[in-house]
C-alpha cells in the first residue's frame, strides 16, 4: 500500500483573499489567493476542467500541490496534497499539462528528472499512487512546457545541471503507483548553453506552431530559443548510471540563440497573444516581447525583487502570476499583451 498524500485544508472552505489581504495587493493587481501556499514556483490551468494547479516548495517542509476550482469566484475551493516521499514531487519548479490527455508533468530539483501523474481529481494524491511515469536524466530540472508530441508524451525541460535542454519521451506510462519507466528517452540539446540561478524556477514555453521551444537563462539574464522542429537522428547514446533503463542521447551540434537579453534573472514565460511574457525576477517586471526579440513594454507587477516566479494566463486571456516571497497567486490588472 502506498502512503497517500494528506489532504490539508487552506485558508477555510472558500479560501477567498480577505479585504486586508486585498488591501496589501500591489495596484498593478489583485490577490486571489494569499494563504496555504508556500514558496510556490510554478502554476497551469488544467484545460479539461479550468482548474489551477500550484506547485510549492516550502522550505523545511513536505513538498505540495495546491489545487483550485472556480478560481476567483464566491465557490472557489482549495485542495492541498503533501509529497511525503520527496521524490516525485520534490522540490518543485515547474508544472505542465499535457493538451491531450488527462496528465499532467512537473519538474523539481530533485529526483532526478520530471514526473508524469494523472490530473484525474479524484485519483490524484500527489504522491507515488498517483504518478504515471518518471524519468531521471535531469538533476535539476528548473522549468518544464508540453511538446507537440502527445502520443509519445513529449514535454521539454531545462538542466539546471548540465545548463541544456532536454526533450523528454514518456512514452507508454505504468500504471498507477508502478515503476516501470524502461522506455523513457531523453535527448539533450546545447550542453553548457544555460545558466541556471539555484532556487529560481527557469521555465520554459514551447511554441507549437512552430515547434520552437523557449527557456528562461536566469543566470545569464535572457531568453533563449532552440529551432527545435527536426527529429534528432542519428545522436549518439550517452550511458548513464547503470541502475537507470531510460535512453539518453546528447543532440551533437544543437544550439540556441538568445530572443531577448539585458534581463533581470528570468524566470516565468508565458506565450501570448503572438507574444512572450517574462518574469523578472529580481525586479517583479513582467516584460513582453515579440516573437522576433523586439521588447513591447514592461509592466511592474508591485510584489519586488526575488518574489516572481511563474506565469500563467486563463481561458480569457486574463495572467496570473505567483509572488514566492509572500506565498500569494495574484491575477494582473492589466491586459497583455
């Protein structure tokens, strides 16, 4: 039997932010969401039901999943779920759900690579007897975006470890709870391209009308973009640890070019409206940029330096964005692009 993951209650049954947790929002936007989450790094709407699922890394604590339904609204409801293990959901960054199928992945800075789950509500508890797959060729994975690919799972990671991109091939899942992940394969593109900060989520978008996969180069204060479009023949195998089934191959020749550059510490992406937004997050700025590099303007969410970490924006168009440092979701004023 596996240990299921505690559900906590937050912030009572609607988990509404109170008029003085309104009051302290910056102007720029407002505070939907200000207690029962902890360090949170990354968000994403689940595009089955329009929830929103956080993943939380409070320090000296088990790790968590925070999920909201009816977001905003007089109904809203939170469910938290504790990762006891730290393993499949340990110290996470970065959260991605799959457009075809009821999954969604994460990455984290420990275990060794990204895990697959079921975003099925009722079946899911954040820990071991939720998760569908894992695969372990990326030590810190600091960000992660779903591929174009959804019959062989495909989702795109950065290695905060070996400073490159890695594309990521699920493949067939287990079932629930098992352990079988012999055919994951990873291919791993521009080795040493990235710098990534310890403790700040580098997220990435991917582009899937043009295949183009985009990462936030925290320590080197850009956006890259990897041309990622051509399947990666011929690539020589890299053997990991003995104990590890998964392939990984290293894309030879594979590099990035920097999108936009002169940033503070990047950190959350979020394609939009023909546009990429990103996080600053030494300065709280969300920056928007053209696809072709060309900066529209920059937008000063309130919440200060080192708080702002991941991006998201809802059926609507309205973005959503977390504060780290204070534990709060808020929703942006106004409209971007």
């Amino acid at each position: 039997m596996f240990a299921a993951a505690a559900l906590l209650p937050v912030a009572g049954v609607a988990a509404l932010a109170t008029r003085s947790e309104a009051a302290r929002a910056p102007r720029a936007a407002e505070v939907l969401l200000a207690k029962g989450l902890a360090t949170p790094n990354g968000l994403a709407f689940d595009p089955g039901d329009g929830s929103l699922w956080i993943v939380n890394n409070p320090p000296g604590r088990f790790d968590r999943m925070v999920v909201i339904r009816n977001l905003g609204t007089k109904g809203q409801r939170v469910r938290s779920f504790e990762e006891p293990e730290h393993h499949y959901l340990a110290e996470p960054m970065g959260i991605a759900f799959s457009p075809t199928r009821r999954e969604v992945a994460t990455s984290g800075l420990v275990g060794d690579g990204p895990t697959l789950w079921t975003s099925v509500q009722r079946l899911f508890t954040g820990s071991r007897g939720s998760h569908l797959d894992m695969v372990h060729h990326t030590t810190k994975a600091a960000g992660i975006a779903a591929g174009a690919d959804g019959v062989r799972r495909e989702y795109w990671v950065t290695n905060g470890t070996r400073g490159s991109i890695d594309r990521y091939l699920f493949n067939e899942p287990h079932e629930l709870g098992g352990m079988d992940h012999s055919d994951g394969v990873v291919y791993s593109y521009a080795d040493g391209s990235l710098n990534v900060v310890p403790g700040v989520p580098a997220h990435v978008a991917f582009d899937a009308a043009t295949g183009r996969v985009f990462a936030a180069d925290t320590g080197n204060g850009r956006v890259v973009v990897l041309d990622s479009a051509a399947e990666p023949l011929g690539s020589p195998q890299v053997y990991g640890p003995q104990w590890l089934p998964e392939r990984l191959f290293r894309v030879e020749g594979s590099t990035v070019r920097t999108i936009a550059d002169g940033l503070a510490r990047p950190s959350g992406l979020l394609l939009k409206g023909g546009h990429l937004l990103v996080g600053e997050h030494a300065t709280g700025r969300i920056v928007v940029v053209s696809l072709d590099g060309r900066r529209v303007r920059a937008v000063d969410t309130g919440v200060g330096p080192n708080a702002l970490t991941g991006l998201a924006a809802d059926a609507r168009g309205r973005v959503y964005f977390l504060d780290a440092k204070r534990g709060r979701l808020l929703r942006l004023r106004a409209t971007l692009p």
